[in-house]
C-alpha cells in the first residue's frame, strides 16, 4: 500500500510501539497529540514527527488519525478530536471500546492485542491486529495499514471484540498476577522469582502444542484434596490469596468435569 | 560424577521425564516400577531396564531410589519401599512434601519443578532441581546427580519448599487456568485460541526483564472501573468465572496499593 500521513492521538505505551511499527514500516507520522508536553515532545522527536498538546491544532487533512488514548480519555475527547474533520478516516485502539465511541462518519478500530511497556519494545510481526470499520472501503484501509505491520489481522465486531479483549485480561493480566503473587512468596523464602521463569515458560510454549484444559497440572487437576488443604492453610494469612486459591483450584475441577461430560 | 545405578518407583510425567533425561546423561536406570505392568514396561522399554509390578522384588543394591509417585502413593508405600534397604539412599520427587515422607535413615529429595506431559519432553538443562537430603554426604551426592542434568541445582529445606511449591501451582497451573478460561471463552465467540499466543508469550517473556508487579498492564493496574464494570457484566452467566474476575482485580490493585506505600 501506498504511505499513508497519519496522526497519532496519544503518546503512551500502545501509541509509541504502534507509530514506531508503522513509521518502520515505511508510513508517515506528521503529528503527535498529548496532553502533556513532555510526553508529546519526547515521542515526536522519535518518530520526526510534529508535536501538539492541543487537539484543536490537529492538522485538518492527514489520510488517518489514530486514537490511542485510555478509554476514560477516549470516551472523554472523540467528539473533539473528529470535530471539524469529518471527511476524514478515525480509529482507536481500545479492545474493549465500541467502534461507536466515535461519532463521525468514518470510524474505525485498529487493536493491537499486546501487553506494551515503555521500557520493552515488542516486535509488531506476529501481533494481532483486530480491526472493524463503519464501512468496506475504510475496511479495506485499515487491513491494509495492519497488514503493513503484522501478518495477523482479523475483522471483527465491537460486539466479539468485548470478549476477547475479557479473554486478553484473563491471558496476560491475570496469569501476570499469578506470577506477581508467586514473586513476593518467593521473596518471603529467600528464593529469587528467577527460578520460576522456566516453569512459566513451559507453561505458555504448551498452550501452543495442546489445549490447556487438557494440559493441566497439580493438585487440582489431580484431586489431591490432602496437598490443596494444606497449601490453603499456608495462605491463612492472606485471605485474598486463600480466597484465589480456593476458587481456582474448584474452577479447574469443574472445568474438566464439564469438558469430561461433553466428550 | 560416576555412573549411578537407579531404581525408579514411578512411571507417570515426572518419571518418564526425569529418567530420560538420567539416562541421557550417561546413568543407568536398572529398574522400573510401576502398580501397572503396561507403564512400567513401556518406560522400562525406553530405558533398557528391567520391570517389576512388585515393591517387595525391588532390588537391593541401587546407588539412588528415585521415588517419583503421587503425594498419596509416596504417603502410603513409603516404609514398604524402604524396608529391607536401610542402608541405601532414597530420594522422592514431590514438591509439597516433606523429606520425612521416607522415615529411612538416608533420605533425600530431588524435585524438578516443571509441568511435565507425556506428550511433550522437556529439555532438562534449565530446570531447577531443588533438592534436599539428611546428611551432607548425601547431600553432595544428589546435588552431583541433580548437576549432571541441569545447570540449575538449588538446596532447600522442606519448609520453604512448601511456598516454592504453592508459588509454582500459581506460576504455572492458575496461569494455564485463565489460559483455559479464555480459550472456552474465544471458542464461544468463533475466535481461535491460537491469537493469544504472542500475548501469553510476551507476558512470559516479560517476567524476565521486569517484576511482573511493575509489568502489570489491564483495566485493573490503570484503575479503570467502568471497563470493570462492563466486563464484570459479561461474566454475569458465569458466577464462579466472576468471582475470580473481582478476586483478582482487586489484588492485582492492592498489591499495587501496598508496593507503593513501601517504596
């Protein structure tokens, strides 16, 4: 596809890895929005890009104007930001927002299911890319611009969308919160969380190769009830961690009590 | 180290894998039991071993008995297996228990702490085997054998295993679970599972570079209510899949809450 001039909305974790793909990618970002200057400026500079923090200077004629805000934000400011510009393609990053948290003509969503830090550059190859538009043609601009950057793009609803982006919470913040309480165990032993990376990356290389219901481990999957009441007691001092162990230890039995019967 | 002569008690996950990989190491494993004569011959097979379905026709001059049983089966064949060969060196493989499971007077334990299939064998050289015995010579010795397959040897008493062991089931089998739950959820809205692949492998290999408590991403770390709330809302025909949604973004906030305060 042609490059396209495009202006970024936004200038955290999913602006910087998204415009830093796509500028590699041979596109062109000639602006970057933030509220904060700071921010503004230091990922303009990256990317050769002009830098503003006020939406009402947003050039009025790039090809398509990415929002990539937090929802709060997104919610807060779409009609400003499309306002005065409504010949013009829009989409926003946001997995679980409605395509329709933009009021102008043509809309659209461009989510890159990935977990982003700032201070970790992913590359954007394999990254899923869900998009959705208000109409074919717009449709075909936005696969196009994904394809630029991944090998995986996916139409999909805003309707779907909303479970997916539950799906991607349960993947990666939630699993990530498993290892964040298995840390400060750890640390609480003198062991170092280091020993664990092993086991976690076992875990996730097998989801690829089997499905992890039918993959899973330990005492539950086992019905060990003597090893899962004693390692209830050793969490007597943190009820919510007890709480979270009771509740997916009996999840995992009921799981594979529910798949068993439908086989 | 010498070439060590072992009996294997066992012939599930843990057995096949560590017995392989003892073998490939240049050990030799003389002996296989199993209650059930298709497993014991089967990894006997594999192993050039001899097989016996019998505790009582174990032989009585192995360097090491590797015990590598369910919790409950090491619990109750215990003293069958050690009566009559006092004067040997045996060793179980179960993280949670204790080194006093055997009451023999040289006993020990060699846990490798991975999630083992038959279907898929695990590369040894990075496990960490963390082991344990009764007096310092055994101790050399296990922490020898542990070293001829992996480069990861770490001795630890059976209280803090105890933790690490807890700390491993929500390493590896409570992050397969949100895995589990995602992949149901996906395949109820036709999305395959396979997208989350690049998520839950960056949210792996992120745990290396950062703790995952700085890592922490999702509407729960950026304190996000309304999309809490609407994805509380779609787990509404699941109240078990709810719970653990609120359980767990609730600590993945206070936990946050806590680490701050102590900074």
């Amino acid at each position: 596809m042609e490059r396209k001039d495009i202006v970024l909305v936004g200038a955290g974790r999913v602006a910087t890895s998204l415009s830093l793909a796509l500028v590699k990618a041979g596109h062109r970002v000639c602006q970057v929005y933030s509220r904060t200057e700071k921010s503004a400026k230091a990922l303009a500079e990256r990317l050769t890009a002009d830098y503003t923090t006020s939406i009402d200077a947003l050039v009025k004629d790039a090809d398509i104007y990415i929002i990539a805000l937090t929802d709060t934000a997104l919610s807060s400011l779409a009609r400003q930001i499309t306002r005065g510009r409504e010949e013009r393609l829009f989409v926003h990053t946001a997995g679980s927002m409605s395509i329709d948290t933009l009021d102008c003509p043509r809309r659209g969503v461009f989510y890159p299911m990935q977990t982003f830090s700032l201070e970790r550059l992913v590359d954007f190859q394999h990254v899923p890319v869900f998009v959705e538009a208000s109409d074919d043609d717009d449709l075909q601009i936005i696969r196009a611009l994904a394809s630029t950057i991944t090998d995986n793009v996916f139409t999909l609803s805003s309707h779907d969308r909303q479970y997916l982006h539950l799906a991607a919470v349960f993947c990666c913040n939630f699993s990530n919160h498993c290892y964040a309480i298995a840390e400060r165990m750890l640390n609480e032993h003198g062991v170092p969380f280091s020993v664990m990376w092993p086991l976690i990356d076992e875990t996730a290389a097998k989801s690829h190769k089997m499905s992890p219901l039918i993959g899973q481990t330990g005492p539950a999957a086992r019905d060990d009830q003597e090893v899962m009441r004693r390692q209830e007691r050793l969490l007597a001092d943190n009820p919510a961690w007890q709480q979270i162990y009771q509740l997916m230890s009996q999840d995992i039995q009921s799981m594979a009590e529910s798949s068993e019967k439908s086989e």
